[in-house]
C-alpha cells in the first residue's frame, strides 16, 4: 500500500484599502488599496496554517487598477 501525502507552503495576495489618493494614471483623486501577501501551509493544496503577512510595499488603484511604491502617492 502506498500512501502519499502533498504538503507545502502557498502565498496569497490580497488587498486592504489604505485611502484616498492622487493617482498618476487616472489623474484624479482615487481610492487605494495596499498590497499584502500573506503565506499558509498547505496540506493537500488546502490553506491550513498562517504562516504570516508582509507588505509587499505596493499599493494599487482600485479604479484603473494602476500599482505603486508607497511612496510615489503619498
């Protein structure tokens, strides 16, 4: 009998509004979302354990959906 077993770690990206902003690409003034990746445990390609979350440092538009460093829209 053979048994197997799949395990590893997945990353998800998702997005937590941060404000209102100018945006570059839009020219206007735009709600934004920053950008957060956060990382399970998988066991069978099902999210088991949280493993933590980082920003990635990017925030996004969430009307052209336009990404930026932090910085460039502040």
């Amino acid at each position: 009998m053979t048994l197997f077993i799949i395990f590893g770690i997945d990353s998800k990206t998702k997005a937590k509004p941060v404000g209102h902003h100018h945006c570059p690409a839009c020219q206007a003034e735009r709600t934004f979302t920053e950008l957060r990746r956060s990382r399970w445990f998988s066991l069978f390609f099902i999210p088991i354990i949280p493993l933590g979350s980082s920003s990635l440092g990017r925030v996004q538009c969430t009307t052209c959906g336009s990404e930026y460093n932090e910085e460039a829209v502040t």
